[in-house]
C-alpha cells in the first residue's frame, strides 16, 4: 500500500526558509517521480515542482524557481522540497505526490503559513 507523509510545515515570517519532507513507503521510490503540489485557501491546487526518479532532474513553477529546491534520498526513500526566501502568497497546504501505476498517491499535507 502506498503511503506518503508529509511533515515540516508551520509558520515562518517573510523571508524565512522551511524544509518539507515527503516519506514514502509501499513501492519502489527509487522509480518514481515526485511532484511537490500546494493549495492555497479558495484556489486550486497546483503543482509546484517535480522531482525526476534519480533526483538529477528538477522542474519550478516559474513564482518559486530559485527560491525552492527538490532532492530524494532513494536510500531514506524520503523526498525534500527546500523553500528559502518565502513570501506570504506561499501560504498553503503542500502536498507530495507520485503516480504509481494508474494510482495517484497523495499525502495528507502539511501547512506552511508566512506571515509577520
């Protein structure tokens, strides 16, 4: 069974960094991509940032780029999103994901709030 927790949110003040975790367990991490997602209150959920299987390819929304960073450690089978320089329009729930067949797995999310 798959499972992914999140876990590193809570309340940073502008310009604060934050590190979320994703762990993952119930298939082979080492195969899959992870996608990093973030819902905002009243909007959409969007994607934010993937992480390809090996680690060695990252992509960003263009409002973080520079700003966060993935990486996976495939032997903690834990993946990572870095966020430096956060701004209050970051503020939302942050979500890891990974399609596994035709599955896609979800994490329950964590909160991060920016705020002064």
């Amino acid at each position: 069974q798959v499972q992914l927790v999140e876990s590193g949110g809570g309340l940073v003040q502008p310009g604060g960094s934050l590190r979320l975790s994703c762990a993952a367990s119930g298939f082979t991490f080492s195969k899959y991509p992870i996608r990093w997602y973030r819902q905002a209150p009243g909007k959409e959920r969007e994607l934010v940032a993937t992480i390809n299987s090996s680690g060695a390819g990252t992509n960003y929304i263009g409002s973080v780029k520079g700003r966060f960073t993935c990486s996976r450690d495939n032997v903690k089978n834990t993946a990572y999103l870095q966020m430096n320089g956060l701004r209050p329009e970051d503020t939302a729930v942050y979500y890891c994901n990974a399609i596994v067949g035709a599955n896609s797995n979800w994490g329950q999310g964590t909160q991060v709030t920016v705020s002064a």
